[in-house]
C-alpha cells in the first residue's frame, strides 16, 4: 500500500527503451498532388507547415521537400523561384532537412526536361540551395527509390530523437 503522498514511478523514468523498436508512421502533406509509396513504413495524410514528408512526431524536426526533375526546373525561375525559396527558408530550422530530386544529376545536365532554362543555371540553383539554405540535394533515380530513401531517413532519425531521450533519462548529454 503506497502512504499519502508518494508519487508512482513515472513510466519515462524507466527510459524509452519501448521506443526504440516503434517504427515511424511517415506523414504525406496534404499538397503532394502524386504522393510516393511506402512499403516499409506506415504512412499517413496530414499538414505539414514546411516539406512534403515528415514522420508522426518528427513535424517540427524533420522535412523532405521532393521534385521531380520538371517541378525543379520549373521552381528555377520568375515568381516560382522566389515561392520555392521561400519554401526552403522555412526548412532552415529543422535538424534534419533534405531536397530530393526524383531523377538524376545526368537528366539534367542532358537537358532532359521542356523547358529554356539551361543544365548549368539548374546546376548552379542547386548548389545555391545547398549553401544558402543549408538543405542537401539528393538525387533519386525513381518513385520507389525516393519512397525507400525517406523511409530510412525516418526511420534513423526518429531512432536517435529516442536514444538522445533515453540519455537524458539516465542523466546523459544528448
């Protein structure tokens, strides 16, 4: 029989090892027109405030802007180049942040896309992104690979968010 005023053990007290084996479920943006398919991962539709994939969670740490090569390019000029960083400038506060382009680096120097906007002006915008914005551009060649790649993203990251909780329970630095 517990006496008056002895608090039960809080359940985060015993650390989140529970946790740790939980896989994310993987947020869509309600915007994402052609949304990828996951297959590892549970996935959900919900708005997201930056990106067009988070995971449940994760809204506020974690984004994944995506384009195909014609959204890029066309993100490369007028008024949807200014809309697009924009778009980049919210990511700027998130630990873990990434562009990825569903094609490849080749495509594009090919001038694989319909448009007038050259290879090396493309080219150059990414690297601008990169450095200005802080997001890494990452390419993959297909739907399935990008799905695949935002799947593993998710799930090591919300993987350490748990271990980082788990050191701090026990009186660690994260």
């Amino acid at each position: 029989m517990k006496s008056a005023g002895t608090l039960p053990a809080l359940p985060a007290s015993h650390g989140l090892g529970d946790l740790a084996e939980v896989r994310p479920v993987v947020v869509v943006d309600t915007r994402e027109q052609t949304p990828l398919t996951f297959t590892r991962l549970a996935s959900e539709r919900g708005a997201l405030q930056s990106g067009d994939y988070s995971f449940r969670g994760g809204e506020e740490l974690f984004a994944i802007e995506r384009k195909s090569i014609s959204d890029l390019v066309a993100c490369c000029a007028g008024e949807n180049r200014e809309r697009f960083f924009r778009e980049l400038h919210r990511l700027r506060g998130f630990r873990f942040k990434r562009l990825l382009v569903v094609g490849t680096r080749e495509e594009i120097e090919a001038g694989a896309y319909h448009s007038n906007i050259s290879p090396k002006s493309v080219l150059a915008t990414l690297a601008a992104i990169e450095v200005r914005f802080d997001v890494a551009v990452v390419f993959s060649p297909t739907p399935d690979d990008a799905a695949r790649q935002v799947e593993i993203w998710a799930y090591w990251f919300a993987r350490e968010v748990v271990c980082a909780a788990n050191d701090l329970l026990r009186g660690g630095s994260a």
